[in-house]
C-alpha cells in the first residue's frame, strides 16, 4: 500500500538525506510536495538536497517556493545564505 501522508514521507527524505541517499530523498520530498505542497520544509529540503546534487538553479526554484509560503523562516534564511555560497562556488569554477 503506497504512502499518502506528506508527514511520513517528508521524514523518510529527512533521514534518506541524512544517509546520503539524495536520489531517494529527493524521491520522498517531491512526493511529500505533491500532497502538501504549503509545507515549507519540504521545500527547504528539497533545496538542501538539490544543492547536494549539484543543481544549483533546481535549488533556487526550491527555494523560492519555501520564501513564498514563510518568508520569515530562520530555515528558510539558512538555506539561502548556503544557496548563495553554493552558487558563488560554482562561478568560481566557472571562471578557473
């Protein structure tokens, strides 16, 4: 029987992230999304996971989709701050 609550799966990817299974998080958070998708943590997930993938614009959209729901998140402030370190990271390298 497939999973429906957003809760459960948004905490399955919690821990698929925090043992480094990024492509089944990513799974979880997106399916978490479908089903709730006001829940600016899963978003801020998301964000996490995408910049650990390397897919620096997917996490800008991400993100933008947490700012959009709580702007005032001190998560949601966390993330971008690492969004912008990623991203100068990556112009960086771009510029080597």
């Amino acid at each position: 029987r497939p999973i429906t609550s957003a809760a459960i799966l948004f905490q399955r990817g919690v821990i698929a992230t925090s043992l480094g299974k990024l492509k089944l998080a990513d799974a979880l958070f997106n399916r978490a999304a479908a089903i709730d998708s006001n829940n600016a943590p899963t978003w801020q997930y998301l964000t996490e996971v995408a910049l650990l993938r390397g897919k620096v614009e997917l996490a800008k959209r991400y993100l933008d989709l947490a700012a959009s729901i709580d702007p005032d998140s001190i998560a949601y402030l966390g993330q971008l701050a690492r969004y912008q370190v990623v991203r100068g990271e990556k112009a960086l390298q771009v510029g080597t």
